[in-house]
C-alpha cells in the first residue's frame, strides 16, 4: 500500500500499524466524491460507494472484518491523475500474504482466513496472465542476499513472467542499513539473474517518498524544522540517538540541546527505518536544502522507475496490450491444435470404424441385395466420415 501511494502521490490505499485485511485494489482516473471516495464491487455483482469508515473497518484481523472482507471482490478508487488516463492500475495483495492467523482460532475465523488467502492467490495469479504489463513487488530482502528475492519471485510468478512485459521492484530497501548501502549492486545482480523473467529491477524506499513529500508540503516547512533541530545534536551523540528508537524518543542526554519532546514530535508516526534514513541525509552538514531534497529522492529511487515505467510500459502500452492479445489468441490456437483437433481425430476414427463394422454386418447378411444397397447409402449418409474430415482440415 505504501508502494501505491508513493507511485500515485496520493494517501488512497490504506495503510494502518495494525495489518489491513488485504483487498484487491484497482486505481482508475476519475472524479472522486470526496464524501464516497471507494467503489466497493461485492461478489455477486452489487456495486456501492463508500465513506472513509468503510475502509477504516476492514482495518485488522478479527472474525467480523474477515466475514466483510470475504463478500468483497474487489476495491475500485477514483483519482484525476494524468497517469491514469492511460493505465488502470491493480494492487493485489500477492500470494500467500494475504492475512496472518489471528489469536481467536475459531473453526470459522480459520475458513475464512483460508478462504480468502487462496481467492486472493487465485485473483493475483489470474491478474498476471491477463495484465498488460506487471510489477512484482518484494519486500525486505533477508540478510542483504538475492537468494531470497530469487525465491519470492519464483513463487510469486510461478514462471510465467516475461522480460517484454515485468518489471522486479526491491522494495523497503531503507529499512535494512545494509540493502541500502548495496542497493544498486544487488538489484544489478538480481536483474541479471533474471534477465528472461524481468525488464530490470529497481530498488525504491516507498516510505521515504511519502515521508518526503509530507515534509515538501507548505513550502518544505517540514523538511527545513526537520534539517535545523538535528543539525543542533552534537553528530556523535545522534548517530547514538539514531541506533536505537528507545534512545531517540526516551532519553535525555546533557550534550544534547533537543529534548525528547521535540524529538517524538519530530518522529511522527514515522517508522522508524525510514525516518532514520531521512533523518541521517537531512543532518548532513555538507548538504543545503536543495541537497538534501536531491539526495532523498535518488534514496526513493521513484526517478529511475518512472523512467523505466514511462519507455517500457506507457510509452509502449499500445504493443504490450496487442502482444497480451497475441498471446491469448496464441492460447486458444494453442487449444485447439493440442486438445480439440486429437479428440476430434479420435472421434472420426471411432466414426470409420464404427461404419465399418456396420457395412460389413450389412454385406455379410445375405438378404435382399436392393434392401442391402438401400441400407448401406442411408448408413453411409448418417456417418459421413469424409464430410467430417473436411470440417477437421478447414479447423
């Protein structure tokens, strides 16, 4: 959700600190209702708009937003970005992370949990084959390897992605020191493992890009109060502030002039991965405003993925969308030749055969010879053997 917001540089999909019953969502331009922001499309066909509480109460796990949740196909927001008008954006929740299990293990708390966890990998699964173009989102490498990346993605796609078509997003890349430090050289490695699968993969701190837009707003206010009180700690006494969020919000240091209440306010409901990353550029003595601003945008890594986003998928969405059509009518001829056209050769030979057995019975009978000649063209007429294998060549 954090991905999709920083993508469309709108705060849409829902994004809470207690996990939000994962739902399919589909981004579309329009003109929203600011008091009916969400179009809710229910299984069964009904379609309803819907206030900002209705989203707040899929928030959580428990029995009841389960059983709302399970009657929900999909979400659809409306928003007058120009991206929009050319692309109809999807976020599904991916597959096999849809819900974790709740401490309220009843029998129909764990059918429902089941139930949408394996709708949702089914909707996902689907949506990749008929989507004109994907990106395949995944979160937090473990232990700064590729590996990990390698084994999602090959979960997650099931083999059948293709570079024409995929783009590999490394995402919360500011949440790891270390993914950070190496974000370029690992995603290079991994793109090039993958080079039959994905166009390249990008690294992006999404939560950096929203923290940072929300500090761009009223004239960068945000980012410059931000800049001007950590630049006031002593650096030593904030790289120790900074290993530790107890330290940070919690304590009170005599060498350092900024008290924990301006430093809990200055953190925010920030996580504490991204606000470290932001706060350790804008501390930096070496860079003015404009510096700190470049430098955090080259840390989100949105630039080169537009970039990437704009050649390769909008630029091209004509040629992606009639190479998705190709490829489904290359399915359906794919069909007919490696499943129809046997059964149907099966069905004539059956048919000869069959009309075989009947002309031999015929001329084997030894009665009128008019009545035997009458009955072998009316057989004849009503298993038309030729007639069929005329139809199988013209299909």
């Amino acid at each position: 959700s954090t991905f999709v917001n920083a993508l469309l540089r709108e705060d849409l999909a829902k994004v809470g600190t207690t996990e939000t019953t994962a739902t399919i969502n589909y981004f579309s331009y329009g003109n929203p209702d600011p008091n009916l922001p969400v179009r809710c499309h229910w299984r069964g066909g009904k379609v309803t708009n819907e206030r900002r509480a209705f989203l707040d109460g899929l928030q959580g796990n428990d029995l009841e937003t389960l059983r709302r949740a399970d009657g929900i196909d999909h979400l659809e927001y409306f928003l007058p970005n120009p991206l929009l008008k050319q692309i109809t954006l999807v976020d599904t929740p991916g597959t096999g992370t849809v819900v974790d299990e709740h401490q309220d293990r009843t029998a129909e708390f764990m059918q429902l949990n089941r139930q949408l966890r394996n709708r949702h990998d089914e909707d996902t699964r689907r949506l990749d084959n008929t989507a004109d173009a994907v990106i395949y989102l995944v979160g937090q490498v473990a232990k700064v390897t590729d590996q990990a990346f390698l084994r999602e993605f090959t979960h997650t796609t099931g083999g059948r992605s293709s570079a024409l078509n995929a783009i590999g997003v490394l995402s919360k890349i500011e949440l790891q020191p270390e993914v950070l430090a190496r974000r370029h050289e690992l995603s290079a490695k991994i793109a090039a493992q993958l080079k039959d699968s994905l166009n390249t993969v990008i690294p992006v701190a999404a939560g950096s890009r929203r923290a940072l837009d929300g500090l761009l707003e009223n004239d960068r206010a945000g980012l410059t109060q931000m800049m001007s009180t950590l630049r006031r700690i002593p650096p030593d006494r904030l790289e120790m502030l900074l290993d530790a969020q107890e330290f940070f919000r919690d304590f009170d240091f005599p060498d350092c002039p900024v008290s924990t209440v301006e430093r809990r306010e200055l953190l925010g409901d920030m996580k504490w991965g991204v606000f470290t990353t932001l706060a350790r550029v804008a501390a930096d003595p070496g860079l003015d405003l404009d510096g700190v601003v470049m430098r955090l945008e080259e840390i989100s890594g949105f630039g080169p993925l537009w970039e990437v986003l704009n050649k390769h998928f909008i630029e091209r969405g004509h040629i992606l969308r009639c190479y998705r059509i190709a490829d489904d009518a290359q399915e359906v001829l794919n069909e007919i030749r490696y499943t129809h056209l046997p059964e149907h050769r099966k069905g004539i030979r059956q048919e000869k055969d069959r009309l075989d057995r009947f002309l031999r019975f015929i001329r084997q009978s030894g009665e009128d010879s008019v009545t035997a000649e009458e009955l072998e063209d009316f057989v004849r007429t009503h298993l038309d053997v030729n007639r069929q294998t005329k139809e199988l060549e013209t299909l």
